[in-house]
C-alpha cells in the first residue's frame, strides 16, 4: 500500500506459508521475495503512470538472510529515477515476524527489530502512449541522478508536477504531493521578496489557499533553467497565467524561482519566490 504521507513507497506485507517453502527446513525460495518486488512495481507504476507496465529486468539482487515457512515479510520499494519511459526502482524485503518453533508448534513473535532479507535494484518500462495524464500530475518527487542533464531532468519534472497538482485543482492531491516536496524549513517569498509562509505546513497552505478560491482558466510555464552546485540546485521558469478570483479575471505574468536541496538521493524544494510582470484585470 501506499501512504498520503509518502505516496511514492509502496508496502506489501505477506505471511510465507508451508507452500512457499522449497528447501530442506521449511526454507523459502528467493524467487519468492522476487515476486513480491514484481507486485510491488506493478503498485508503483500505475500510481506513476496508471498503467502496469513491463519489468525489464533486475540490475542487481542480494540475498541476505534466510526466509522460512510462517515468517512475515514486508516488501517495500520506490521509484529513484524516471526517464522518459524507464522508471528505475529500490527493493527491500524485511522480516517482521517469525515462528519459535522451540517453543511450541504455534508459536511466534514480532522482531523487535525488523531483519533485512534482500535488498534489489530493477528497471521497469512503461511505454510513452500508455502513460496517463492524470497519474504523472500525481508523482511523488523523483530522485536526481549524479550528472547534470539527470539533474535538470528530475527538477523539471518536480516543477511540472507540482504545477500540473496545484492547477489542477485538486487540493487532496496537491497536498500530499507538496508535504513530499518541500522540505521541513520551506520559505515562500513574494514579488518584493517578502516573507509569505515559512515553513512546510504555512507553505502547502499557502497553495491550498489559492486553489481553494480560485479558479485556473489557463496557466503556461516555460522550460526551467537549472543549475546546480553540489547537493544544491536553483530552477527558474516564465508564466502566465488566466484566472478568476472573488468573481474578479485577472491575467498575469511572471517568474518562479526555487531553491532545491538533494536530501537522501531526491531532490526538496527549500525556498520560492515569485517575481511579478506584466498583469490585467479583466471586466
């Protein structure tokens, strides 16, 4: 399952039963654990793209622990890069829970702390015509990869996310898609640079405001220019914009500008700020 807090993971948890066990011991096949990270990636790609793709194969597979007939297995992955129809995705399968059969045939118990039993690295592919609309708006933040053109390829599709989330007006989805977004010290500061929400929360209802009281007629945003220097990146993009608002068209144009952060191999917005051109206010 996925979260609202993090709608990019995707969670199963099954119980391995005498059936899964193909070895001396009740001892699971790993192509077992494999499978789960095949349901897994079904999971994220219709959340990503609405549409269960093709799993091309796995880059990298270690097997660390054993796994036995009655354990409890949560399998949990993410999408870390998207190309234009390559999604590259983590795997990790932990063990939750397992039988003390030295104790009794019955009887077993919750670890207090989680066992890592595989960890793996795959790439799935959905193709171009079959990816929808509506679940690309919804993308959780994507992870940026070391060279530049990666760089700029991951920002500009968080930016296109997150202004596809907010026009779209949906204030559940753009909600969930900021709150992963931005990162906790978040600032947003207006036209003449001053402060106008600070702060994760303020900041995602800041937008939740505006979507709330406004209606988006039409928005147009140019191709970002990025550029980045270590673990930081700055994006600037042109817009314009026709919207209604307290029974009042206006039409409007400016610039964005947000500061990114690389945390934890993805990329959080930590500052914005608009810079206002021409606008209209139309009868």
């Amino acid at each position: 399952m996925a979260t609202r807090e993090d709608p990019g993971r995707v969670t199963l948890r099954v119980r391995m039963s005498a059936h899964d066990a193909h070895y001396g011991g009740n001892l699971v096949d790993g192509a077992r654990l494999l499978g789960l990270f095949g349901d897994v990636a079904t999971e994220l790609l219709i959340r990503s793209d609405g549409d269960e793709g093709l799993f091309a194969g796995y880059s990298s597979v270690e097997f660390r622990a054993p796994v036995h007939a009655g354990d409890y297995i949560e399998a949990e992955g993410r999408i870390v890069r998207f190309g234009n129809t390559s999604r590259e995705m983590e795997f990790e399968a932990r063990k939750v829970i397992a039988p003390r059969p030295e104790l009794s045939e019955s009887a077993a118990e919750a670890l207090p702390k989680p066992t890592v039993v595989c960890h793996a690295r795959g790439t799935c592919v959905v193709p171009k015509e079959k990816q929808r609309d509506a679940a690309i708006s919804a993308r959780p933040p994507q992870v940026a990869g070391a060279h530049p053109s990666e760089t700029g390829d991951a920002v500009s599709a968080l930016l296109e996310r997150i202004n596809a989330a907010w026009t779209s007006h949906n204030p559940e989805a753009t909600a969930a898609l900021l709150r992963n977004a931005f990162a906790d010290d978040m600032v947003i500061r207006g036209p003449k640079f001053e402060e106008m929400a600070r702060g994760r929360h303020a900041c995602v209802a800041s937008y939740l405001d505006f979507i709330r009281k406004a209606e988006v007629h039409a928005f147009h945003a140019s191709k970002p220019i990025i550029d980045r220097a270590q673990e930081s990146a700055i994006a600037a993009y042109g817009w314009s914009i026709d919207y209604t608002l307290d029974g009042t068209r206006y039409t409007e144009e400016g610039h964005d500008v947000f500061a990114f952060r690389l945390v934890d191999g993805r990329w959080i917005a930590f500052w914005r700020t608009m810079l206002m051109g021409d606008s209209e206010t139309l009868a």
